[in-house]
C-alpha cells in the first residue's frame, strides 16, 4: 500500500501543479479562521438536533451512532472522516463505495438522513481538528484518489471540505446513479465530471468563492425535496 509520504512527495512532484494553486497565507489563514469560528457557532446552535439524530440512529439500528471510515486528506495523508451512520454496520464490506437510491444496506432512518445531509453534521468536528474545511474537495477513499492523474493530483493539494462545485453538481448523486451497476456508472460518469470540477475550485478557491459556494449549497438544500425521486 502507497504510504501519505510517498504520495505526498508524489502530488508536491506533480507537473505544474505549484503555479496554479494559491497557498499564501491570505488566503489559508482567513479560511482557517473562518472554518473555526463557524463550525463552533453551527455547533453550539444545533446541539438539540444532534442529540436526537443520535438517539435516532442508535434505535433505528443495532452498532454505533457514528461511521468513521478513512479517507484520503490533504497531500493524501488520511484521515478518518466522521459521520452519522446511515448504513448497517461493515456496509462497504456487503458493497461497493457508491450507495444506491434504494441501496439495500442503508438504516431505517439512513435514508432520510442522506435526503436531507444530516448524515454529514458530524463533519463539523473533522473541520475543527483541521482534517476538513467547510469548503473543499468532498473527501474521497484511496481506491480513488491512487488513480488520480498527474492534474488531478492538484485536488490533494487542497483540505477536503463539506461542499464545491462537484458537491453542488451531484447534490442528488443517489438519484442520479440509481439502482442498478452504481459503481461502474460513478467510476466511468461522474467521477470524471466531479475531478473536473474540484479541479476548477483548486485552482480558483477563495474566501468569497467559498461563501458563495456555502450559500448555493444552503439554497439547494433548501430544495432538495423538489431534486429527489424517491420510490417509496
């Protein structure tokens, strides 16, 4: 297995990846501030609802109220990424990475969590220890992230976070991939599309990116019901 070393010196090695991403500390150390700030305040003002989303998974379903799997972080390194779980317990070992629409492994009450993203409040702590930012390339497992091309390679260069372009694109990935050869259709169809578009926010990411990113990701929550088609 490629250690975060190697595959750190691997990303920093890659072709031209240095001129197109802005590392200054005017853009890092705003952005860092900001994460801080606002994952305490979001915190402090939704501990009632994470309250009940963990007595709710923890009755829907026998094992833990959160899912910590491994993902690849900042220059590879990995980091484990928390969630509410939303599936049963050893899920990736009954299936693939992508989860169906009516993906047989999800929870009572895991369905309705992904619906409306309450899955991903956790995440809030990953942001506060440093592992995320609210806005950045969603995390992705190392089955993935090894593929990357030399180009794509520049998405490790930025801190994984909550919601970009890709997130904003595939806000509905479950509908979109369906039932049936999910793995493949994300493998050969969206992935593309998705490292295009992370592509995109590392070499354009900013302060006022970022909060304008934040507030189309508010507003297409807001509509996610009218964006699912779920069959009951």
């Amino acid at each position: 297995m490629r250690t975060s070393t190697s595959m750190s010196a691997q990303i920093v090695d890659a072709p031209g990846h240095k001129n197109n991403i802005d590392h200054s500390a005017w853009v890092l150390v705003p952005k860092r501030i900001f994460d801080v700030v606002i994952s305490l305040i979001v915190l402090f003002a939704i501990w009632p609802l994470f309250v009940i989303v963990c007595i709710a998974v923890k009755l829907s379903s026998p094992g833990p109220v959160f899912y910590r799997g491994i993902r690849s972080g900042l220059y590879g390194k990995p980091f484990r990424i928390y969630k509410f779980r939303s599936m049963v317990v050893d899920a990736e070992k009954l299936g693939g990475h992508s989860t169906a629409l009516n993906d047989p492994r999800l929870t009572p009450i895991g369905k309705f969590l992904r619906k409306y993203k309450l899955d991903e409040l956790p995440q809030l702590f990953n942001i506060l220890l440093g592992h995320m930012s609210f806005v950045g390339p969603r995390p992705q497992v190392e089955n993935y992230t090894k593929l990357y091309s030399d180009e794509e390679k520049i998405i490790l260069t930025i801190k994984p976070g909550l919601t970009d372009y890709a997130s904003i694109r595939f806000i509905n990935l479950d509908a979109i991939l369906g039932d049936e050869n999910i793995d493949e259709k994300y493998f050969r169809e969206i992935e593309p599309e998705k490292n295009r578009l992370r592509i995109k926010y590392a070499k354009e990411h900013n302060l006022c990116i970022d909060l304008r990113l934040i507030f189309i990701t508010l507003l297409q929550l807001f509509r996610v019901r009218s964006l699912w088609n779920i069959r009951n």
